[in-house]
C-alpha cells in the first residue's frame, strides 16, 4: 500500500512499440553500438616526442602534438585529465606502441590554445587531427 500513493510519478518500462523479428540482426546491431574504433596517424606517431630546446631550462618530454591527442580524447568522451590519461594509456597499450603518454599535470600546465575554443563536433571533424575516432 505505500507504493501507491507515488505511482503516478513513478518511473514504469513501457512495452516495445514493435516486435523484434530478426532477432540475429537486432543483436548485432547492439553489439555494433559499443563498438570503438581508434586510429593514430603516423604523422602524429612520428611527431610525439617533443624536439630539443636550445635555450636554458629543461627538456620538455612531449611534443604540442601528444597534448593535444590527450586533450582532444578527453574532450570527445567527455573526460577529467587524469581520465584521458589513463585512456591514451591503454590505448597506446592496446595498438602496442611505447609511446610515453602525458600525464595528467603536464595536460593542465600546457593546454592547446586551439582546443580550448572548439566544441567536440568541432574537434570530432578537425581534419588534421592526430587522432580519429568512430564510434
């Protein structure tokens, strides 16, 4: 009795409004929604380390470049930095590079200026990205 005085407001599945005939295809169909396809040009493998500086001060480890891709993953899935870290990481595990991957404060200290004003339909089909991504 006192899941009726709420029942008008609560939250109900409602039936399908059709019926599933082929149900191999409706399947597959699912399975294609998670699917994630990623892949790196080889003008940005070739670019990730950052080149040497002439001037005093210390080397910088990662190129403008390996930035970005972090910070342009990140912004595609909606990301923290410390998330798209830790998904640059297992990715470039996954395609078995031993690229190094930025970490999460060298991402706060030097963000890409370009990236800050794009949305991610913008950066999603930025032609010269590093990246592509299809889901």
């Amino acid at each position: 009795m006192p899941h009726k005085h709420n029942a008008a407001r609560r939250h109900h599945i409602g039936k399908m409004k059709f019926k599933v005939t082929n149900w191999a295809e409706y399947e597959a169909g699912l399975r294609r929604r998670g699917s994630l396809t990623l892949w790196i040009t080889p003008a940005a493998l070739a670019g990730w380390a950052a080149p040497r500086r002439r001037t005093r001060g210390g080397q910088p480890l990662y190129s403008d470049l390996a930035i970005e891709t972090a910070l342009m993953l990140g912004m595609m899935f909606g990301l923290r930095l410390r998330h798209s870290e830790g998904l640059l990481s297992s990715v470039l595990n996954i395609m078995g590079l031993g690229l190094p991957v930025p970490d999460h404060t060298t991402l706060s200290r030097r963000p890409h200026s370009s990236l800050d004003r794009q949305t991610p339909d913008q950066a999603y089909f930025n032609a010269l990205a590093p990246i592509m991504v299809a889901a």
